[in-house]
C-alpha cells in the first residue's frame, strides 16, 4: 500500500526525512499519522521513528539547519522544527525495564524491535518517506475492521504500562467499530488488573480521559470502562447513564463533541482535582453542576452564563431528564445572551448605597429578566 496525503508530501516535512537520510539514517512515520491517513481521518501531529540515535538526529538536524529539541532526550525523542512545523523523532527503542508507568529504554536498529514495544497493531503502522506502508504487525487488517487489539499478550502489555487500559478504550472510542464489541480479553486483562491504574499519575489520567470523552460517540466505551471497574477506579462516583442521552441531544443540536461537558455528564467526586483538571476546566465543571439542577430558564442562563456555557447546562439538563432537545431552546439562550441589562448603579445613586444598592439592582434585574428583557430602563426606574 502506498499513502497519499498532503502533510506527507510537503517540503517542511520531507525536509526533516532527508536530514535523517543525509545522516545515512533511516526515516518512518508512525503512530497516528499513517493509522488516520489510511483511514482518511485528520492528521494533527507527525510521529517519525528513525535508527539513529538522539544524539545524531540532533546532529543531522543541525548539519540541515532545522531546529532540534530534546523534547524527551531519554526515552530518545527530539522535536525537529521544519517550516514552523513540529517533528517528533523517536530513535527505535525497546523497553528493558518497566515498572506499571515508566520505561527505562534501550535503542535499537530494528523496526521490528520498536514496533513490538507500542500498543496497538493500528499504532504500529509505519510509512517510508515516499509513503510505501510498513506493517511489522499485521495492523492493516485490523485497522479496516477497526479493530484495537494489543500487540502481545493483552495482561502483560498493561502491566508494563498501565495507561495501556485508558489507551485501549480511547482508541476504541475514535477508531473502533461501535457494531464490532470489544476484544473479550482484552476486557478481561483490563478488568484483572484494574487496581494498576492507580499507581498512574492523575495528569496522565485526566488527560487520556478527555481525549477519549472528545470522540464522537465515547458511550459504549464508556459503558465497557464501567463494566471492567476502570470508570470507579479513576473517577470514583461516576454514572454513565446521562452520557448516551447527552450525545443524543447535542447530535440533534447540532453541537460539537466536547469533553468537559461529557465529563460533566459522567459527575464524580470532585472530578477537577481527581483527574488534575486545569482552573478553568474545574471552573467550568463546577458551573455546569451548579446550574444543571437549577430553576433558571435557557434565557437567563444565556443571559448569565453566556451562550456555550448556557447551552451545556440545557444540553446536561436534557440528557438528564431524558428529554430530547427542542429547538426553541436555542432561541432562548441567544435572547438571553444577547441582552444588556439597562439599568447600572449609578441609576440609583445615591437613593441608594452600600448593600441596599446591591438588593435594588438584583431586584430590577429579576423584574427585567421576567419581563422577557423587554422591560426599559424608564420601565423599570419607574417601577
Ligand atoms: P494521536 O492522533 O492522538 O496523536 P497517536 O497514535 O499518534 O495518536 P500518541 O499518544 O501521539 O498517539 O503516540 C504515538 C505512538 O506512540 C502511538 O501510536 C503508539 O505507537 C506509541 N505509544 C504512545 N503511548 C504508548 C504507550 N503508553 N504504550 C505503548 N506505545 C505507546
Ligand atoms: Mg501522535
């Protein structure tokens, strides 16, 4: 199989090959950009593992004038900046020691040594410059019957890593066939050794579960992490049962796939800090929980929140009183956030000051948001 793909035949990209090629080193794409190319999925990030070492590819880099960072010098990846465009290269290596979370890494000369330490057969997929396919695991097969399977015995694999688990429903989420099922195994291995996840930061964690609450349709590995005992493990307290309604109606919406609002859906206790969320990803899940169960209709929320915000909380809502999306509803919430309360302090000053200026302002916003925003600023000074 030969690939075609734009990413593969642009200068700053072949620029990067021939640097390792000059050097007499060997250059392959692997990982996402030739599993998404053959797919015709997008490409986001270009993964390159090559046979020399970290150390030369810095030199190689240098002697062709592109920049070279060593991103992750001992696991052997440096980052070559071509055309403004990150590289990541990843000399061949082979795991010589693991401990459930980190490697300790021997490089190696053969593909067949680096393939056997990745994941998946669908990652690792490897191309030559030019775009000639490399499958030293028999992956293709698997990858067009979207099929995750772990390259190896499933148990073993986890054990050496045990984000392995995450990993494997996150691709399943993007890559696997939803009518398939999954790997019976590989579900076993996962469920067996559950207790693992624990010895795994909570970043890498909370990382890897955004990534796959951002496919397109993550409820049915979700419902497979709940059944193996993952979802408990890493979000103790979560639910999934508002999750398929929520995908539901943000399909009938019309609203892109987003990951915070998922997770908002799954709750949890103190989702934020279990899975080391940013400030503002916490501040936002912490709005949405607060306002789900509220009693403010889609225009106040619009009004007060924003539109996107405003529309999770009626999407949340929906999926979890089980109702389907209605159209009005978006009406409602660009009302809402386009109105301008008409009414500022300076109105009633210095009738009133201090905290009695605070009730009297909230008390003419109430008025004026039940009026439906129509209520004018005489109206309401008036009242
Ligand atoms: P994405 O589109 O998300 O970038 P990707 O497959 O490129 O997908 P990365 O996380 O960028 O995923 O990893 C690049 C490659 O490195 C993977 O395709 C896989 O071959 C290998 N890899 C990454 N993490 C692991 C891991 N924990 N265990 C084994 N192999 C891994
Ligand atoms: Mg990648």
């Amino acid at each position: 199989m030969r690939l075609t793909a734009g990413w593969l035949t642009r200068p700053a990209t072949q620029a990067v090959c021939t640097a390792l090629s000059a050097g007499g080193s060997k250059a392959y794409f692997v990982g996402g950009c030739v599993r998404n190319t053959i797919i015709n999925a997008g490409v986001s990030d270009i993964d390159i593992a090559t046979d020399a070492r970290p150390e030369q590819v810095i030199e190689f880099a240098q002697s062709a004038g592109l920049k070279a960072i060593p991103t992750g010098i001992d696991h052997g990846t440096v980052t070559l900046v071509s055309g403004g465009i990150p590289h990541e290269v990843t000399t061949f290596r082979r795991d010589v020691k693991t401990d459930g979370r980190h490697a300790v890494v021997s490089f190696s000369t053969d593909i067949a040594e680096d393939a056997a330490r990745r994941d998946f057969t669908m990652n690792a997929l490897y191309a030559t410059p030019e775009g000639t396919l490399i499958d030293p695991m028999n992956g293709l097969p698997d990858l067009q019957d979207r099929r995750v399977r772990f390259i190896g015995d499933a148990i073993s694999r986890i054990r050496e890593d045990y984000l392995r688990s995450l990993r494997y429903f996150r691709f399943h989420a993007w890559y696997g066939d939803p009518g398939n099922g999954m790997d019976s195994d590989a579900l076993a291995a996962i469920a067996q050794e559950v207790d693992g996840l624990g010895r795994i930061s909570r970043e890498r964690i909370g990382a890897e579960l955004l990534k796959l609450l951002a496919a397109p349709d993550p409820a049915a590995s979700v419902a497979a992490m709940r059944a193996t005992g993952v979802l408990a493990q890493v979000l103790p307290g979560a639910n999934d049962t508002a999750l398929g309604p929520l995908i539901y109606c943000e399909d009938q919406a019309n609203t892109a796939p987003d990951a915070i609002r998922r997770l908002s859906a799954l709750g949890g206790n103190h989702a934020g800090d279990a899975l080391r969320l940013s400030r503002a990803q916490s501040a936002r899940l912490t709005t949405l929980a607060d306002n789900i169960g509220s009693t403010c209709d889609a225009a106040e929320l619009g009004y007060r929140l924003g539109y996107d915000l405003a529309k999770d909380v009626m999407l949340l809502r929906s999926a979890v009183m089980g109702n389907p999306w209605a159209s009005a509803t978006d009406e409602q919430l660009k009302i809402g956030s386009k109105a301008d309360f008409p009414v500022s302090a300076k109105d009633l000053m210095p009738e009133f000051s201090g905290p009695d200026l605070g009730r009297k302002l909230a008390e003419l916003e109430g008025r004026w948001i039940a009026s439906g925003f129509v209520a004018t600023r005489s109206d309401l000074l008036a009242s």
